[in-house]
C-alpha cells in the first residue's frame, strides 16, 4: 500500500503538482487549513494523519531530528535543501518514498533528498 504524503507550507505548489500528476496521494498544510501551524504542530499533525512529512524547513527538520533522538514517536520526514535540490529531484525521490516505501519506513526516519 502507498504510503501518504504531508506538504509543510513553505514546500512550492509545483512539487505537490508534479506528485499528483504521477497519482502519489499530498495533502497539504494549506489545504488542512494549518498554513499558520508551528513545526512541532506540522509534525504532530502529520502523525495524526499517518503520512510522511515533507520540508525543506531547517528548523522542522531539527524538531524531527530531536524527537528520533528522544525516541518521541512521529511519522517519518522527508527533508530536502530548498537551494541544493531541485524540484524534480524532490518529486522523484517522494515518489519512490510513496510508491516503494513501507510501513516501517513511514515511523521515525528521516529521509534526505535526493537519495
């Protein structure tokens, strides 16, 4: 079963366009009305909805990095550099992450794009 993907706000709508166009399930922090939410708010929400996360937000990756130390449990993170990667390469790694990952894999890693 595919896994689900989560878009933080700052993540360009051309990335969640490209995914769709290949049928890879997003939900957006805008169109879940948490355009406003903090990092550990976006985490927790993605957790809730039980899909991997998408940044390219140092900060929420630092908040996950700090909850895998802790042993926190939270849905996995997807992190790639917003100038060091481009947006086909995000597209095509989140794609393999939705199309070939599995259950363990969508629970406390920390994925860096590209692969």
């Amino acid at each position: 079963m595919p896994l689900t993907l989560y878009m933080d706000q700052h993540v360009p709508r051309a990335i969640t366009v490209g995914l769709r166009m290949r049928g890879v399930d997003v939900l957006t922090a805008q169109e879940d009305g948490r355009s406003e939410a903090t990092d550990p708010e976006l985490l927790d929400r993605a957790t809730a909805l039980q899909r991997v996360l998408f940044t390219q937000d140092d900060d929420l990756l630092t908040e996950a990095v700090k909850r895998q130390q802790a042993g926190v449990p939270f849905r996995s993170v997807a992190y790639a550099h917003q100038l060091r990667v481009s947006i086909g390469e995000c597209i095509q790694g989140l794609e393999y992450i939705a199309q070939a990952g599995t259950e363990t894999d969508a629970v406390q890693h920390v994925f860096f794009l590209p692969f």
